[in-house]
C-alpha cells in the first residue's frame, strides 16, 4: 500500500512533539481508555502536512479530532473548517468530537470511531485491490 507523503515541516514535527506532551484530559481519555488497544495503529498529535491531527489511523485513512470549546465559534470554526477541506482533499476523512461528547457519551464516540474505521477500512482496501 502507499503512504501518503506530505511535505514535513520542522515547525509542525516540534508542535506536534509538544502537544503529545499536553494532551487534554479527554484526548487522553480517549487515547488511554480506547485507542491505544485497537488494533490497528493509532497515532497521536500526528503531523500531516501543515497540520498536526490529534489521532490518525493510517489503514482507514482516518483524522479523528477532540475539539474544545474553542473550536465552535468564529475564527476557531473557520480554522476548522480550513483544515478539514485541506485533509479531505488528500483523500482523508475527518470525524470531530466535542470535549463534552467524549466525557459524557464515551461509549458512543469509541462505537462511532469503530464505524468509520471498519467503513473506511473496506473503501481503502477496494481501491487498492
């Protein structure tokens, strides 16, 4: 299978370095509590061009995002909506969760993840055999 290359960027690779290092209480959660004991690879505070995802799981070409309240209203809505129409344009799927969404409804965002990545796993594996 080909891995997506996109340019590196010293700036990102440090960012992204720095972030797994202050992961919010619920990007651990999520990563500690599901993530980490799927099988497949999951990584983390993943630089993917100019961006850094919070997980990314190459086999399903999957971007999975855990978004504060920041990220709802003007400039942090606009941003986000950039940076999903650029990785979606490499052929990527973005899934997005609130803070709240991970606390309170965690079994349904990790079935929701299982999902997309079952779906997108078969898409994957279509085009490629």
């Amino acid at each position: 299978s080909k891995t997506m290359r996109l340019p590196r960027d010293k700036d990102v690779l440090e960012n992204a370095r720095a972030l797994r290092k202050s992961m919010t209480r619920e990007e651990r959660h999520l990563w500690y509590d599901f993530l980490r004991q799927l099988p497949v690879t999951v990584r983390r505070q993943k630089p993917l061009g100019r961006y850094v995802v919070d997980f990314y799981i190459a086999s399903a070409r999957l971007v999975i995002e855990v978004d504060g309240g920041q990220h709802y209203h003007g400039e942090g809505r606009a941003q986000d909506l950039a940076r999903d129409a650029y990785l979606q344009g490499r052929g990527l799927h973005v899934l997005r969760y609130s803070n709240r969404e991970v606390s309170q409804n965690f079994q349904a965002v990790c079935q929701d993840i299982v999902h997309h990545m079952d779906r997108f796993s078969e898409e994957t594996s279509k085009k490629n055999g």
